[in-house]
C-alpha cells in the first residue's frame, strides 16, 4: 500500500485516538465532581440513569480505542491493510471508510451471514 495513504490513515486514526481519550477524560472529571443530592427519587433515578447511559458508551469508546491502537500499532509494524482471513490485500475504500477493518469486504460479508444463520 502507497505511504502516504498509510500515513493519511494513520494520521485519521491518530484524531479520532485524541479525541475519545479527550472526551473520556472530560467524562471522569464531570463524575468525580460533587453531585447534587436529589430530594425526588424520580430525579435521582433519571440522572442514575443518564450516568449509566455515559457510562455504556464510554465503555464502547474504550473498545474502540483499543481497536485504534492495534491499529497504529500494525501500520508501523507493515501488516496493515492484509485480511486475517484471506490473507489478501483489503481495498482502500475499505480502509478509508472503516481504518480499523482487519477483513475484506468479502470476508466480512461471509462473517455477517454466518452470524446470521448461527
């Protein structure tokens, strides 16, 4: 794959990296604030809920960053854009659309429809 397509990708992953970590630490420091103590349990239970609604996602985002890193870490390693499967080179629309694929197109489409039917 071409470098600079490797390091446009790279550099995207890089900003979205930075961007979650920035909005997972905005998320702990808004939770280690003191919180308002709710007279109405009807209030409490809704912001309970919202905390755990943040929570989810943030769970989600630190998945994602995981994926991210692995991601960086086998652009720099030169075993970047190859399927895990198939072993063949993933197209770069692919990449593009969705950095952190370690399948192609094809491969995913056949891990979709076995999940599917299993």
């Amino acid at each position: 794959m071409n470098k600079e397509v490797l390091e446009d990708i790279k550099n995207i992953l890089q900003k979205q990296l930075n961007e979650l970590l920035k909005d997972a630490d905005k998320t702990v420091s808004e939770m280690t604030v003191e919180k308002v103590n709710y007279p109405d349990p009807t209030d409490r239970a809704t912001e309970e809920s919202d905390r755990s609604f943040e929570l989810r996602i943030r769970d989600r985002e630190r998945k994602l960053i995981n994926k991210i890193k692995e991601t960086i870490d086998r652009i720099d390693s030169g075993d970047y854009g190859v399927c895990e499967v198939c072993e063949e080179e993933i197209g770069e629309a692919r990449l593009r659309a969705r950095p952190v694929t370690t399948l192609c197109i094809d491969c995913k489409t056949e891990q979709e429809r076995l999940e599917k039917i299993g």
